[in-house]
C-alpha cells in the first residue's frame, strides 16, 4: 500500500487546494472522470455560456420592440455544444495534464476512490484494470453531487437526460419535457426553450424556484407560462416509451409527450459511494459530511469541503471553503474558519433571478420586526430604455434601524445588480447610508436598486 502525505478526491474547488505551497510534500489526487468537477464540465459554465446564447437569441426574436427589423433565421445545435466544449474540455484535459506531467510531487489516480478504513482508500481504477491501496496522513474529500433520478423515471426503462448530460446532445429536440421547478430546471428550459424547443415544466410545488422570496417565485411562474406549457402541483406517476419519445402521466391523469425528457429535480451529495463509515466519518440525515466550522469530519486528519459537505451547494462557497482547507492544512496551529456570511445566488434563466440573505418568509418565521421596500424596473429610466421589462428589485430591513436582512431581484442583469447589496449585507452597511451615501449613476440601471433601498 503506498502511502503519502495527502489525498484529495475530487478535482473541482478540491484541484484548487493543492498549489506550489505543497510542493514539500508527497501528494495525491484522485478523480473518476473529468477534471475540473461539475462547474467546468456540466454545472455553472457551460450552463451560462448557452444561457447568454439563448439570451442572444431571445434579443433577435424581440427586437422589433425596439424598432429594429431583425430576424432569427435559426440555431445551429451542434456548434453552439462544440463551441462550447470545444473551449471547456481542453481545459480539462490541460488541468490533467498539468497535475501529472508538471507537478513532481504529485500523483494522479484515475477512479472511484472508497475508505477501507481511517485514512486509507481503495481506488477502483476507472479503465476496469484494477484497484490502489493508499493511505495517508491526511485527506480532503471534495467529491461533489450528482442528479437525482426519481422514481418512477428509474424503474421505467425510459432514456432520459439530466444535467450531466443533456448540453452534449447531438441534436435540439422539438418537444422537451423538464421534471423539476428548481434553478438547474428553469435554467435549461430557458437555453433550450430560447434555441427553438417547445418546452413542457413540470413541478410538485405550486410554483417553480420554491426556494426563492415568495414574490419572485410567484411572478417567475407567472412569466414562465407565457414562455412554456407549467404544470405546477403536480406529480409525475409514470413514465413510458411513446414512439422516439417519451409520455409522462400527471397525478391529475394529464400526459405529457416529448422528444426527450430532462430530469432536473435536485441534486444529492456523493459521499454515499465511498464507504465513509469505514472511516469514522459521519453524515447528515440528507448525506451531507458533518464538518465543524474547520471544515475538519469527525475523522481525524479527513476534510470535507464543497457540495458534498455544504449545506449550500454553489461553486463560490466550495472555492471559499477549499481556501480555508487549504490554509489549515499548512497552517495547523493558525486555523480559519467559516463565517455567517450571507451567500449570494443567481439564476440564469429569462427573466435572471438573484438573491442575498432572508427572504420574507424567513422574516415571519424568525418573528422580525422588518419592512419591505420594491421598485419595478419600468419605473426608472433605463427600465423605460429596455421597453419596460418585467421585474423588480425588492430589499428587505429591519424596522427601525435599517439593517438589511436580505434582498431579491427579478429581472434583467439581476446577478449584477445585486453586487452592492451583497456588500452592504456583508460588511453592515444599513439600508438608508447605502441609498443616500454613495452617488448612483443615473440613469443607469441600479437606481432600481437605489430606490428599492429608498423605498425601506
């Protein structure tokens, strides 16, 4: 059994633990496919490089608000994919080959990586030639998550796609059908909606992205079904072949045929396929790895760091959290810690979506004094500008104080606009000193988050 200094399984944030300030030590990296984990190869880049393509696309189909005669004489599938891969996988093949050809003191294992017992690992090489035995003096698992498959879609014997695998399809389908009311969801209902797919959602809750402020899901789903046929609050029952395609049977009797159905109802930690208990770590309910603010398992010498840990599964918090990694596993004596700091998200769908701190159904729950202040993109100038397009900012404080408690956008460059209230949230700044303090540029488009914060 070879043995060295540490092991990091999983080649996302996890890749970004290991720098030139390991160089002393004996290192090893394990990972199954890919390098460069979900975000690089079927999560946050490709999505939003096809996102911003639909967006181009949608920009000609309504231009002629704009009194521009343009016309959208159709989207060549195949290169829009190979474009963008064409640009992703070299860079993983580049971060491959870089950890095995440039850095010494380093070592690559190819395959599925599970615990033998503390701190030793078997890797199941994935070229089926065999097994490593390794261990180590200390480990990071950064393993990531996968799409969930629910039942009945798992037992039907259907094709399906999911996330994973649905942007390198070899040709656009007519009709998709989209299981799941989730950001992944609305996401790729916009790329492939926008590119000239007829798209069909359908969701258990009452309304798509669940998650957000209640007014944002609300007016989101309103928006939605003037782009594709929403099946809200409603369960799918089975699954079967219906000539090329598939049929989906609703709880309500309702069918719905596609070309190709795309399941994108959630993701799940992959720290159930490693054998974690051999090594004394423990997880939550939901599969999660338990971590202390350290980011340490309660396994001695095992972090965890990323979706396969966190309870908020987004790339800026896995990156953030393999810094600390990182530093505590150079600078034992001198440990950092995860904050409170509120984190940000965006959707990329049409209209954008962002969001920062409580939500208003948060503040009831919690039993806050707070008030809520909104303005709709059409009533500031550069809203006049774009036509009037649908949206609005809306912040939410504390009463009395001012102190921000969260904020919500739906609109237009949302994951932009929302920046400054990202700061403010974040470094105290109350809601009338972040209105009245700093100019803002007028008429640009983020006087509808200033007068949002007037309007508190």
């Amino acid at each position: 059994m070879r043995h060295h200094d540490l092991v990091v399984v999983g080649t996302g944030s996890g890749n970004t633990v290991v720098d030139d300030s390991f160089a002393h030590l004996d290192v090893a990296i394990v990972e199954r496919g890919r390098f460069g984990g979900t975000c690089l190869n079927a999560g946050c880049i490709p999505t939003k490089m096809l996102a911003h393509t639909a967006d181009v696309a949608q920009a000609v189909r309504g231009s002629a608000r704009f009194d521009v005669d343009a016309r959208l004489d159709g989207v060549r599938w195949p290169d829009v994919r190979d474009r963008v891969f064409g640009r992703l996988d070299p860079q993983a093949r580049d971060g491959r080959r870089f950890r095995e050809q440039d850095c010494d003191h380093v070592t690559v294992y190819e395959g599925d990586a599970r615990f033998t017992g503390p701190r030793t690992l078997r890797i199941e090489r994935t070229d089926g030639t065999g097994a490593d035995d390794v261990s180590a003096d200390r480990i990071v698992i950064a393993t990531g998550g996968r799409p969930v498959v629910p039942e009945p879609v798992a037992s039907s014997g259907v094709a399906f796609e999911t996330s994973d695998t649905v942007m390198r399809m070899p040709r656009l389908p007519e009709r998709l059908a989209v299981l799941g009311g989730g950001y992944i969801a609305v996401e790729l209902a916009h790329v492939f909606g926008s590119l000239g797919a007829q798209v069909t959602v359908v969701d258990v809750a009452d309304t798509l992205l669940g998650g957000q402020d209640e007014d944002v899901a609300r007016r989101f789903t309103e928006l939605a079904r003037e782009r594709w046929d929403v099946r809200t609050g409603r369960e799918l029952t089975a699954v079967e072949a219906a000539g090329d395609g598939v049929r989906l049977t609703l709880d309500d009797g309702a069918t719905v045929e596609a070309d190709t159905l795309l399941v994108a109802v959630g993701r799940v930690p992959n720290g159930d396929t490693m054998d974690l208990p051999k090594a004394g770590i423990d997880t939550h309910e939901d599969g999660r790895i338990v971590v202390d603010a350290q980011l340490r398992t309660t396994a001695d010498g095992v972090w965890a760091l990323g979706d396969v840990s966190t309870a908020v599964p987004l790339k800026h918090v896995a990156n953030r959290e393999a810094a600390i990694v990182a530093h505590n596993l150079l600078h034992p004596d001198d440990p950092r810690e995860t904050d409170d700091t509120p984190v940000p998200a965006a959707v990329f769908t049409d209209p954008q979506v962002a969001s920062v701190g409580m939500t208003e159904q948060d503040c009831r729950d919690a039993g806050l004094d707070w008030t809520a202040g909104a303005t709709e993109y059409r009533d500031t100038a550069y809203g006049w500008a774009m036509e009037d397009p649908p949206g609005f900012v809306k912040v939410l404080a504390e009463r009395g104080t001012g102190r921000l408690l969260g904020a919500h956008l739906l609109g237009p460059h949302a994951s932009i606009l929302v920046q400054p209230l990202v700061v403010a949230l974040s470094c105290g700044i109350d809601a009338r000193t972040l209105a009245e303090r700093p100019y803002w540029i007028h008429p640009a488009l983020t006087e509808v988050v200033e007068n949002a914060l007037r309007a508190v």
